[in-house]
C-alpha cells in the first residue's frame, strides 16, 4: 500500500505491519481509540525505503497463521530492527522478532488457545502503570508455536504455564513480545498495554482526534480540488453523507450530489436527505425519482445477481445524465473506507469466490473520466460517524444501519418486483424498526429488515380466511458485516412486532424469525 497523502501533516504515528492475522484490525482499532493515527501494511510490502517514508514513532508486528519454523516463514526486513525505534511484536509478531533477532521458536507440544494467565516476573516499561510483578493477569491466547530460547539482549519479563516466554523484552533497545493478543477484548488490560506502548514507549501524544481529523482532511481536499468541480452520489447511507458534508465544508457551492432514487429507499429516507442537505446545509442537490426506470428495467427479473447488476448498470446511467446536466465536473466523491483499501495478507491462495458482488457502481469513475476525491479513506466505520457528528450531521443519519446499495430489491425473493410489493415492504420494515427503536435495541444490532417472502399462506383474520404473504425479520449483531450472530430478541418483544404487522399491512398473514448466522448463511437473503 502506497504512503496515503497526508502522513506527512501527522507526526504520531504507528506502522502495523500485517502477517495475516484475523485480528490485525483491531489492532488498528486500539491504537487509534488512544488518540494516534496508524496504518497496517501487509508484511511484504514494507522496505527500507517504504518504512524511512512512513517514519513511524514506533512499529507493531501482528500475529499471523504462519509459522516461524517453516522455510519461507513471513518476515520484515532487518531494517525495521536497525531504525532505532520501538517495536512490539504480538504472537507471531513476537516470535519473527526473535527468530531475526538470534532466539529459537519451537512448535509446542501443547497449544494454547482462548483464556490463560500470565505471571509478571520482572518490571517492563511496557507494564508501566498497568502490571507489576507478582501479578497474575488474564490474557487471551492463540497459538501453536513458542520461544524457546531468547535473543541476546532480551529478558523474560511475564510468563504462562504454556509459554513461558509471554512477554520478553529488551528495555535498552525498546523492542517488547507478547505472546497473547492485547488487542482483543479478552485481554482485559490489553488496550492500556497499547496505549501503554504507544503513549509511554513510543512517546505519542494521542492528539489525532476526529476535530483534528476533519480541519485536516479540509486542507486536504481544498489542496486537490483547488478550483474544480466535485460530483457526489448521495444514498442516504452514512459514509456518502459524512463525505458530502466534509466536502462541502471545505469547498462549497463547488459540490454537487445527485440523488438518484431507485425506489428502494427505506420509509422517509429521500426525505429525511433532501431535507437535510438541500434545506438545512444548503448543498446543491440534485433529486431525480428515477424509480420507473428502474422498475421496468427489472421487470421479471428475480436471478439476485441480474437484479445487482441491472440496478448497478441504471444507477451509472442515471448519474450520468444527471451529471452532465449540471455540466459535468472534474472529481468524483466516494465514501471509500479504510477496510476497503487495506490490503489484507492472504494465505489462503487460489481464486476467490464470488458470493455476492457488492460493487454495485464500480467502473463510475473510469467511464466518466473524473479523477476521485476519497477523503473518509483511511477511517473505519465508527470514526466515520463520530466525524459525521462533528459536521453536525443528525444522529439518525450517523447513527444509522447499514443499507444495501440495491435496497429492498434483495429483500424480495423470488418474485418479480413490482411497486405494491416493495410499498408493502417498506410498510413492514418501518414498524419493525419503529419497534426496535421503541426497545432501545437499535444501536446494539448491526443490521435488521424485513424479508418479503415468495409465498402465501392461509391464515384466519376475524371469520375469514386469510390468503396473504408471509414474512420474515432478520436481525443480526456484527463489528464488520463479514460474520454475524442472530439477534436473541424476547418472545415478547417479537410477539409485539408479529401482531403489528399482520394488523397494520394489508397483505402480510405471517411473520417468522430468522435465527441463521453468518456463515454458513448471509445478512441479506440474496
Ligand atoms: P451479506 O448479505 O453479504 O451482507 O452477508 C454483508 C453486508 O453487505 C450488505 N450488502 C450489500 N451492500 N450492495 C451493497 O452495497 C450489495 O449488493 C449488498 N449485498 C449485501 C449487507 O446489507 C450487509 O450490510
């Protein structure tokens, strides 16, 4: 990954470099909840040269599924040991120190996984005002491979019943090894460990806040656009709002959003964004309904991917016209976020399969010729928020639940769409979010919608019978949308819901739970 443009304007910063573990995120997490700016770089992309342009303040190695003693184990370059900075090895990252560095690892015979304890043994900066000897602390563990002999210079300072190396330390060259994993949850004092490093070790001052954040990133875009004109695709989504507002702080009456509206918004979400950026933050904002359109170009169509791609393919069409309506312009705005670009160490190898193709509008930029403004680039999901807040944007758009770019048309299986379906939908997934907001649910769950299902069941209502469709609600706690756990609602609360929507949508006799996880099963049904 290139050095992102602005490293130069921040001067605490953190190298994460990545040898594959699941965790390395939130590594990155942890050090930027501490008030410093980091960046992950997968392993083999860090040189000398790359490492003398990042000039960290200090250098975390990250775990990894690798192994030490395998031939073409996965490795920094010396140089990252030569620069006179701190370094933190993690796990795997602990072991390669030491390997490069003159000790010995060994497969254990007994692998460690999930809860142990650490006894501290000797005082470390790195337990600066957190640990002292003789304590014993819970740690979270995950590994088959262990030190077995140290490097010269180093000292144990913490050990485990499997590993009696936990921690090692060289306090004179400032190079630390945890065996465990302080980035997670389940080291209770892992997050001031970091800080610790951070803070105390690497002598960061945790200034970079979301406020420092936002003035910077306006310098930024007002550098690269300079008298230009800047489009933004607008979808009431919280990444392309945050972008919007940022953009238009910095540069004005020069951005124009477009908001295509396909038809398959949630209840009041046009509104709400018309509202909020014509009304109330005054940004050019061109509305176009576009929803006969899209609804006839999806006539019949019930093959999930061909619906992605019809409404991916009108969407760019529609944008353009709009665009060039207005006159054109010479940048493109995308709510790109740092998950996005990080480049994730694979060792999985072969092709990857396609489960779903999320990009719904890629090749915008390439057919329309503009260059990209990406200004939310280097942030994760909640920093995104915690900026939108800072540019006054209204909680209920900040805060708000993912949204699928091609809306409710994968929230209807099964059978061609056709405006009274996707009006009963949107009926249903109102109350139900109604409800979930009501139970003071909504920020504890990742994502939840109602699914229209293809079938119609017999029902009784009053004396008669009913002959209506089924529906299903899904509910799903995530940190990242990859893997997901159903959300435990109470009967009672799921009761309330059931009788709402059988009385209040014409159409829907049934309503059921969908208690799948992600895997084997996805977030949205198609
Ligand atoms: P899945 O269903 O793959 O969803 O478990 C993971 C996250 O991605 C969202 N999703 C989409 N987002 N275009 C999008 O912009 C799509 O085609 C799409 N399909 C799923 C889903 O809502 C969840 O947040």
């Amino acid at each position: 990954m290139s050095v992102t443009q602005h490293a130069d304007t921040i001067r605490d910063r953190i190298l994460i470099v990545d040898f594959g573990s699941q965790v390395t995120q939130l590594i990155a997490r942890r050090v930027r909840e501490s008030g410093v700016y980091c960046e992950i770089h997968p392993f083999n992309k860090v040189t000398p040269e790359s490492l003398t342009a990042f000039a960290p303040a200090g250098v975390i190695l990250s775990g990894g599924p690798g192994s030490v003693t395998a031939t073409d184990a996965p490795s920094p370059p010396d140089a990252l040991f030569e620069m006179g900075i701190p370094v933190l090895g993690i796990c795997y990252g602990q072991q390669i120190m030491m390997a490069r560095l003159g000790g010995t690892v060994v497969s254990a015979d007994k692998r460690e996984f999930g809860r142990a304890f650490v006894t501290v043994t000797a005082p470390s900066d790195l337990f600066d005002g957190v640990w002292k000897p003789g304590d014993r602390e819970p740690v979270w563990m995950s590994h088959g491979d262990r030190v077995e002999t140290l490097a010269p210079g180093f000292q144990v300072v913490a050990t485990s019943e499997n590993a009696p190396f936990a921690v090692v330390s060289d306090e004179r060259r400032r190079f630390y090894g945890v065996q465990f994993h302080p980035e997670v949850v389940h080291t209770p004092d892992g997050a001031r460990l970091l800080r610790g490093f951070t803070h105390g070790i690497c002598g960061c001052s945790g200034s970079w806040t979301m406020a420092a954040f936002r003035d910077e990133a306006i310098e930024r875009i007002r550098a690269q656009v300079g008298k230009g004109r800047v489009i933004c695709g607008l979808s009431g989504g919280v990444d392309s709002s945050v972008v919007a507002a940022l953009i238009h702080e910095a540069i004005g009456d020069q951005l124009t959003c477009v908001l295509v509206d396909h038809g398959m918004m949630r209840l009041g979400e046009v509104d709400e964004v018309v509202s909020v950026f014509r009304d109330r933050f005054n940004i050019k904002l061109v509305h176009r309904d576009a929803s006969d359109l899209f609804l006839s170009r999806l006539e019949g169509e019930t093959d999930p991917e061909k619906k992605r791609k019809i409404i991916g393919a009108t969407f760019i069409d529609v944008f353009e016209e709009e665009a060039k309506k207005v006159g054109g312009a010479d940048f493109l705005a995308q709510g790109t976020l740092y998950p996005d670009v990080i480049e994730s160490v694979s060792f999985a190898g072969g092709n990857q399969v396609t489960i779903k193709s999320h990009h719904n509008v890629g090749g915008l930029p390439e057919r329309m010729n503009m260059a990209l403004v990406e200004p939310v680039r280097d942030l994760f999901k909640d920093e995104v928020r915690a900026l939108g807040r800072t540019l006054g944007l209204p909680e209920t758009m900040v805060g708000r639940h993912p949204f699928p770019g091609p809306g409710l048309a994968i929230r209807i299986p099964g059978q061609p769409l056709t405006r009274e379906l996707l009006d009963l939908l949107r009926k249903a997934d109102a109350i139900y979010l109604e409800e979930i907001r009501a139970a003071g649910l909504y920020d504890t769950i990742w994502q939840a919608f109602v699914v229209l299902l293809p079938v119609r069941t017999v029902g009784v209502m009053g004396d008669a019978r009913s002959y209506e469709y089924a529906v299903a609600l899904r509910a799903v706690t995530s940190t990242d949308g990859m893997t997901a756990d159903y959300y435990p609602f109470e009967h009672e609360f799921l009761a309330r819901v059931s009788n709402r929507l059988i009385n209040e949508v014409r159409g829907v006799n049934r309503v059921t739970y969908d208690i799948t996880s992600k895997p084997p099963g996805t977030i949205e049904w198609e």
